[in-house]
C-alpha cells in the first residue's frame, strides 16, 4: 500500500502506468505532468458534475506554466528528444539513459504539485 498526504491506497503505483512515454510512449504530455494534474484533481478537482471548475483549471494552468517555465515544454518527444514509439526511438532512450531524465521531470513535477496543493 503506498501512502502519500494522508491517502492511502494500493492503486496510487497502478493507476498511472500508461503514463509513462507521454502517454503510452505515443510521445504526448509528460506522465509526471499529468500525473501531477491527478493530483492536483485530488486536493482541487470539483465534488460533483455542478461545481465549478475554475479553481482547479487555474491550479492545472499553474503546474503546466511552471513545468514549461522550467523544461520549455510539458511533450514528451520535446523532452526528452526521441520518438519512443520507435524501435530505434526506444533503443535511443536505453542507450542514452533518457531515464534519469525522466526522473528529473518526476521529481520537478512533484515539487511543483506539492506547492500547489
């Protein structure tokens, strides 16, 4: 069970896997951003279908501002500068360790979350 900001839950390492690669490697928005977006949905996100979004957009709009402030964008394929929907994309990545990058980009998006919720 993995516990973070008084959740509990064994869904926390699961729900996000498809995010890894800008959403299932199609190169797309960064996982650790929109797992960052989860978040924020979690502390901001609305009760019900009536609610009002705004305050949670202006959270959502704050993250991706301070994300592309700090890496110039929230893509995937501009982050981390390989197609990971290739082969030769994918090789390119092991080769380069692209993954420490990756856990930059988590650990970035993290902080940021944590200042704004």
């Amino acid at each position: 069970m993995t516990e973070n900001k008084g959740i509990q839950s064994d869904l926390i390492p699961r729900i996000a896997t498809g995010f890894c690669g800008g959403m299932a490697r199609t190169g797309n928005m960064c996982g650790a951003v929109s797992g960052a977006i989860m978040a924020v949905n979690i502390f901001h996100g609305r009760m019900d279908a009536t609610s009002t979004l705004d305050q949670n957009y202006a959270k959502v709009r704050e993250l991706i501002a301070h994300f592309e402030k700090k890496f110039g964008t929230t893509n995937c394929k501009g982050l981390i500068g390989c197609d990971l929907a290739t082969p030769e994309g994918h090789q390119f990545f092991k080769e380069n360790n692209l993954i420490a990058r990756c856990k930059v980009f988590s650990e970035e998006a993290t902080r940021m979350v944590m200042t704004i919720i």
